[in-house]
C-alpha cells in the first residue's frame, strides 16, 4: 500500500507545482494589470495597452480553464486517495 501512497503524494506534489506556477505568472500579471489601470486612469491609453490588455484577458480565459481543470483533478485524487486511505487501513 506505500506504492499507492506515494503516488498519490506525488499526484498532490504535481498538481501543487502547477498551481504554484500559476500563482506565480499572476503575481507577475498583477504588476501590468495596476499599469494599465493607472495608464486607464490617467488618459494615457495607447494602442499598445489594448493589446497589453487583450493578452492579459487571454491569458485569464486559459488560467481559468487550469483552475477548472485542476479542480476535477483535485477532486479526483481526494477521492482516490481516501478510497486507498481507507483500504490500507482495513
């Protein structure tokens, strides 16, 4: 039963590192949201901030679609991994 422990620590491990990166890129992201905003603000919009702005809205639409994903994954791991949980302790 360690075998399928394992994995499933390794499943979590695999799944968290994406979410870590995620994490990361948005944390990155936020920086340019506040500039365009403060550009927004201010009147300074060029037409460079539109397609800094339509990247950003893409790059939400496919974050969106890892988190719901991942979620599914999650889901599924907590369910495996109680049902091995469970067995290994009967």
């Amino acid at each position: 039963m360690n075998g399928e422990a394992s994995n499933c620590e390794t499943e979590y491990a695999n799944l968290k590192e994406k979410i870590d990166g995620l994490i990361g890129v948005w944390q990155e992201n936020t920086k340019e949201v506040e500039d365009l905003t403060t550009k927004m603000a201010s009147g300074k919009w060029t037409l460079e901030d539109d397609e800094n702005l339509e990247g950003l809205a893409s790059e939400a639409k496919k974050a969106k679609t890892n988190v719901d994903l991942w979620m599914i994954k999650l889901n599924e791991l907590k369910t495996k991994c109680e049902l091995q949980s469970e067995n290994s302790n009967s």
